[in-house]
C-alpha cells in the first residue's frame, strides 16, 4: 500500500520537535508537581521516543553526542520559560534573591526526582539482566529531561536578575542552551552571543556537556535501591552547583544602574523567621 506523500518523512529525520519527545519534555518540566506514577510513565514514553531516534540516527551515522545535541536543541524552544510576574506569582510572592534561592531549590528538587525515578528503573533492570539493554534509553531521557530542567532553571535566574536576553522564542531559547553548556550567564552587553550561540565551538559545547551529564547518570546503573539514591543526589548537586554558578555570573553582569536584586518590602515581615 503507497503511503501518502504527506505522511513520508525524510530518512536523515532524528527527532522532530513538533511531535512527541517535544510535547513529553514540555510535559516534564512544566511548573507545578507531577504524580510519581505520571512522572514515571513520561519518562517511560520519552525513553521509547528517544530510542526510535537512536535507530534512526545509527542508520545514519549519526555518533550519540551529536544525535543529542540535535535532539536537544530541537526541543530547546519547547522549553516553558516564565517571565518575572508569572515566577513571582508561582512562588508566592517572592521577589529578588529570594525568588532565586526558591527556583533554585525547586529545580533540585526536580531534577533529584527525575534521577531517583530513573535510577530506580535503571536498577530494576540490572537486577534483571535481560532487560540491561533497555537502560540506555532510559537514562538518554533522564539526561534530557535534567538538562531541559536546568536550562529552564538559567533562563529563569536571568529573568529574576533583570538580565534580558533579545531575540525571537528560538534565538533565546538556543541562547540558553549554549549558556547552559557553559554552565554560564549570558552577557547582555555582547549583543552577538545570540547570533553567534549556534556555531561549531558551541555546538561541541552542549554535546559535550550532554555527555558529561548522561555519564553521571551512568553512576545508576546499581543494584536495588543504590540507583536510586545515586541518581537522585547528583544530579541535586549537579543542579545547586549549576544555579550558584550563573547567580555569581549574573550579579556581575547585571546591566549598569540595576542593582542586585531585593526582597519586595511588602513580603519582608512574611519571610522574616
């Protein structure tokens, strides 16, 4: 049977970000919590979307770190970035350094979730090992998810520090991404790093950090519950590390006049112990 010429998709296609591991990213790091057994089950389908990406890459001779580099830059855009109200508004009230220690401490505790999750499957299959060969996707998507959850997190740190980064949704969202890669802040007195953020230095950047990461989540591959506990504390540590990291970074590179961020005073006697 012939199949229609709408429905044929080219055979170099790895990923596309307007179908499912897109949407499932989306699903993952969106604001607010998940159900363990919801999260679980996304994790599950992108594992298996991503895994139908791999064969596709292999039979093009795509190596892995450049298959998820084009994955994830595919789905950057997908990527829910809030503005300045809508955070405030989501961490009740808060403003300032504050906003940040909460954006911080809720990307660790997603992140921390998303690894114990994946670290716990990983362990089930070891202890079972005809289904080993099944792990590699699943941790190729916690790898995706973590860093999807991290570039949110940098993206949100410089709306909160009054660091604007110009562009249309993509040329931000790709911005970020190579500032990820870079565990960096962006600078907004160099007006070409978004420009410049999709060449080949930043490109072997963000593959090699995706490799890094999927090499962490490596470390999971334990018996019993030790997956878990693993996969769970490094990436915490990995994600604290990255927000001190770019809050040092933007407080340097706030634009001239700002200022650092404060506390709203009309919260201070809320928050005050």
């Amino acid at each position: 049977m012939a199949v229609p010429e709408q429905d044929k998709q080219p055979d170099n296609e790895v990923a596309d970000p307007e179908r499912e591991v897109g949407e499932l990213v989306g699903k993952l790091t969106a604001p607010g919590e998940l159900e363990p057994a919801e999260r679980r089950r996304l994790l599950g389908r992108l594992a298996r979307a991503l895994s139908d990406g791999a064969k596709k890459a292999r039979a093009t001779g795509a190596g892995r770190g450049r298959w998820l580099a084009d994955v994830f830059l595919n789905i950057a855009p997908r990527i829910p970035i809030r503005d300045l109200h809508t955070l405030s508004e989501h961490h009740h009230g808060l403003t300032g350094e504050q906003l940040a220690d909460d954006l911080v401490r809720t990307a660790q505790k997603a992140t921390m979730t998303v690894g114990a999750i994946g670290g716990a499957l990983a362990a089930a299959e070891f202890a079972a090992p005809p289904l080993l060969l099944s792990a590699p996707a699943q941790l190729v998507a916690e790898t995706i998810v973590v860093a999807a959850i991290e570039v949110k997190l940098l993206a949100e740190l410089h709306e909160v520090y009054g660091v604007r980064v110009e562009g249309s949704g993509t040329q931000r969202a790709v911005a970020f991404t190579a500032a990820w890669a870079k565990q960096r802040g962006i600078d907004p007195l160099t007006p070409t790093s978004v420009s410049l953020a999709l060449g080949a230095a930043t490109k072997t950047a963000l593959r090699n950090r995706l490799l890094r990461t999927l090499g962490r989540h490596l470390t999971t591959l334990g018996p019993f519950l030790t997956g878990a506990i693993a996969g769970g504390a490094l990436n915490r540590i990995a994600t604290k590390k990255l927000g001190e990291a770019v809050r040092n970074d933007l407080r340097v590179k706030l634009p001239p006049g700002s200022g650092t961020p404060e506390v709203d005073p009309r919260r201070r006697d809320e928050l005050d112990p």
